[in-house]
C-alpha cells in the first residue's frame, strides 16, 4: 500500500488483535506529521474530521459550505492532503471516508441535515407519531450523495489507502435526532410501540444499507473492513455499534428497546466494535454490554469534561473487558501509554495516539514494544 509501506506486518498484527493473540507488542497506532509535511499538525482522530479549507468560506456562504461536505473531488483532495502529510506508525492506517456526523442515516429517512463549518447536524422530523411513516427510496439525494463521493474515492485509489463506510448511526440516536431528546425519553413511556417499531425499521434498513456499501469498499480494503475514525481494520465486515442515548435511561430500558438493534447490527458484522461513550455510560451499562455476545470490542471514550483516559476509576473496568474476552481500544495521549500498559495485558489492546514528530511516532513504537506484557 501506497502509504503504508509496512500495512503487511500491521496486518499481522491486526489479525492477532482479532484473535486475542499478540505478536510482539499490543496494537498500537501513531499518527504523526511526516519529515516532509509542511503543514500544522492534523487534529487528532477523537477531535473530529479535519476541517481544511472551511475556514476560508464565509459563514453565510451556505452553497460552498454544503460542497465542502458533499463534492466527491473535495472529499477526495482532503484525504489526499492528509495521506501525504501524515505518518502512519505501527498500526495506524491511511483510511477515508464519508464524514457526516455518527448518524448519516438521518438524512435518508426526512430529517434535513444542516452542514456547517463545524459539523453536520439532523433537524427534528419526527413531531406526531400519529401521522409518521417510514420509508426510504434510493433516489433520495443524500444517498446518491454519498454513493458518488465512494465511487469517486474508488476510482481514485489505485492501492494508496483505505475506504471506509460512512457512519449510519444506530436506531436510538438517530431517533433521538429526528424525534429530539427530551421527547424521546417520554416516548418510552408513552409510545413504546412507535419506538420499537421505528427501532426495528432503522435497524433493518441499517442491515439492508451496508449490504450495498460493504461490497463497494471491499476492493480497497484488502478484503477487511475497515473504521477509519479509529484507525481500524478487520478481517472481514466490520462496523461500529453504539447507543450515547442510552447514557439517559437505565439498563433495563435499553435492554427493552434498543439491544435488539445492537444484536442485529452485531449479527451483520464478522467483527464488531462498540462505542462505549463516556464514565455514565461505562457506569451504567457495561456489565450489560458485556453480556452480548455480537460484540467483539469495546472503544471507550471518556468525553469532554471527565477523567482522561489514564485515570485509576477506569482501570478496573478495563481490566474486567478484557478478562470477559472482548478486545479493548482507548485513544490516548502518549504519557498514558505505558502507566497503562503496567495495569493491562498487551492482549486484546489497541491504542491510538498522535505525537509531534516522525522521529517521536518510530521511537515511541520502540519502547511499547518492551512495555508490553501478556
């Protein structure tokens, strides 16, 4: 690969990942500028997609904002402008893909996505249960959209990097988007069939949707899947899991409305990853996520305002993910690195970071080597 000149021995890696396995050290990704690259630093992956370019658009100038996020050629040069700048240490990837918010299905089911230069966001949609159907076409302009921005980066990759898919989100989020928060929380209680209903609908077209998209990206892929926000690829259909609503409901509900689509989403995948996002949720739920036997890894992240990703609440949880069988992957600094690695196996462990220089990225990946254990 083009920009991963070493992607045959990461890959190695990987697979040991996936099979609870360690080669030499656990799994690890570092990003750094390259020793050509004349750019500022990239922002790290847990900030978001790098938003080059948008600083140069007028805050009123709603077109060039809404081509920014949606032309195949844009995308295409951003990522390009990335994969040249950036150094892909250990296992860390050169991976793209379509980056419209976590729940991109949204916008193919009547909520209007509103593009600005900070985020894509979805306006509520859903303002009578009565009188709300579901339904989705395939010439709706958002998934033609995105059908073309892939196509375009298929046509261009020629073996230089990774394509992902975009993230289509998980039933209780985009809900919580297209019906809004607060209603929804009510909605459990005053409406539990709507909720199941449309839970059962957005999980079966998520299902349907990646049928389409997974064999699309395949060829790029080297016949895995691939996360690009996290810099991970599997053996195989991969995607992520999630449900940040359920951070508002207690284990029982979720259980009761919503752990058939992480089932069912688990189900689609040969090998899944679960966001785990922030301390109340880890707090709440893990023990429930734990018993899902679809899921195959667990990301956890800490959020703004709580306890970095080193903090001595968090280790036991860690410990115990990883003592349940399932792999664990945490984005860190790199002074987290090895205090962690004191308190986990270098099994099942994958860990992104990003550091100041070329030369800081190949040393640091040296002395992971010797702080990993079994």
């Amino acid at each position: 690969m083009y920009y991963k000149e070493d992607w045959h021995k990461a890959k190695e890696r990987l697979e040991a990942f996936w099979q609870g396995e360690i080669i030499d050290r656990c799994c690890v990704a570092v990003f750094a500028p390259r020793k050509t690259s004349k750019l500022p630093p990239f922002p790290e992956l847990q900030n978001g997609p790098w938003l080059g370019g948008l600083e140069e658009l007028s805050d009123s100038d709603s077109i060039g904002i809404r081509e920014w996020w949606t032309s195949p050629e844009q995308n295409y040069k951003r990522a390009i402008t990335w994969f040249e700048n950036t150094y892909f240490g250990g296992e860390a990837i050169p991976a793209t893909y379509i980056n419209w918010g976590a729940m991109a299905e949204a916008c193919f089911l009547g909520s209007e996505p509103v593009f600005s230069k900070n985020s894509v966001w979805y306006k509520e949609a859903i303002h009578d249960w009565d009188t709300w159907t579901w339904d989705f076409d395939k010439s709706n302009i958002y998934w033609k959209q995105i059908v073309a921005i892939i196509d375009y980066l298929l046509q261009e990759d020629k073996e230089r990097y990774f394509i992902g898919m975009p993230e289509l989100g998980n039933a209780a989020d985009i809900l919580s988007l297209m019906r809004g928060m607060d209603k929804l929380s009510m909605d459990l209680f005053d409406y539990p069939d709507k909720v199941k209903e449309a839970s059962e609908f957005i999980g079966k077209l998520w299902v349907e949707l990646h049928d389409i998209l997974y064999p699309m990206t395949l060829p790029a892929n080297d016949g895995g899947g691939v996360l690009p926000w996290m810099s991970l690829w599997a053996p195989g259909k991969h995607d992520q899991m999630a449900c940040d609503f359920s951070t508002l409901i207690s284990p029982q509900m979720y259980e009761d409305f919503f752990i058939s689509d992480i089932k069912r989403m688990g189900k689609w995948a040969d090998f899944s990853t679960y966001h785990l996002d922030g301390p109340e949720c880890m707090n709440k739920h893990l023990d429930l996520v734990l018993g899902i036997e679809e899921i195959d890894c667990i990301e956890f992240t800490p959020g703004a305002g709580s306890p970095p990703t080193f903090s001595l609440q968090y280790i036991p949880r860690y410990q115990k993910i990883q003592e349940a069988g399932k792999n664990l992957y945490l984005l860190v600094k790199p002074e987290e690195i090895e205090p962690l690695l004191n308190e986990l196996s270098a099994k099942r462990l994958f860990l992104c970071t990003q550091v100041d220089s070329q030369d800081e990225a190949e040393a640091l990946l040296k002395q992971i080597e010797k702080w990993s254990r079994v």
